[in-house]
C-alpha cells in the first residue's frame, strides 16, 4: 500500500482550516516537525488537526528519544492515538535538528534501539 503525505512549515503553526483542505485535497497524512528550537509543540498541533478532520493520519516527522524523554512521547501519542480515532502515527529517530540545535550529536544506535523496543512494547 502506497499512502501520501505531506511535510508542514517549519513552525507547525498551520491553521485548523488548513486540516481541512488538506484532507480534501485527499492526502493521506500530515507530518508535524518535533523539533523544539525550530517549531511549535507537535502534540497540540496535531490534536487540534485531529479534532476537525475525520479521515488524514496525523504523525510527527520525527521526534526523538533524548529531548522527548520515551515515557512523555508514548502518552503523548496514545492520547492522540485516542482522540484522532487511531489516526496517530509515531514518527522516531536519533535525532538531527532538534539536537544540532542543542548542541548535541544524534542519540547513539544502541540506545535509540532499546528506547524504540521499549515504546514498541
């Protein structure tokens, strides 16, 4: 299966009109950037995407394990998981942006992998 999506602004500040139009035009997903040095908070974006779409997948394009400690991220995406009617899709990495931004290199390997195994369970 093939499914379309599309990147936002940096900011994440899209207006809630713009949901719409976009799940009109018959995208498949939105990605919101996780990236606190550069856009606004993905959650709360995404929720309030989710409260005036009914189809698009919601998902961030990517958060990551060290500046979003792994227990926040996986409330953070449950609860959106249950108010988007299980539109939620948890994009993760090591981290580039929001850590370059910070100062610091991307999350090493062994550790991203247990962090991801962790949420996965």
């Amino acid at each position: 299966m093939i499914e379309f999506w599309q990147t936002n602004v940096p900011t994440n500040l899209i207006p809630v009109e713009t949901a719409k139009a976009v799940e009109a035009d018959g995208w498949d997903g939105q990605w919101f950037m996780d990236s606190q040095s550069l856009g606004a908070e993905p959650y709360v974006a995404m929720g309030a995407w989710a409260a005036v779409t009914e189809r698009i997948k919601l998902g961030t394009g990517v958060t990551n394990v060290l500046t979003r400690h792994p227990a926040v991220t996986a409330a953070a995406a449950s609860t959106l998981q249950a108010i988007s009617g299980a539109r939620a899709v948890l994009g993760i990495g090591r981290g580039d942006s929001s850590l370059a931004c910070l100062g610091y290199a991307p999350v090493r390997l062994p550790a991203f992998h247990r962090v991801v195994q962790d949420l996965q369970t």
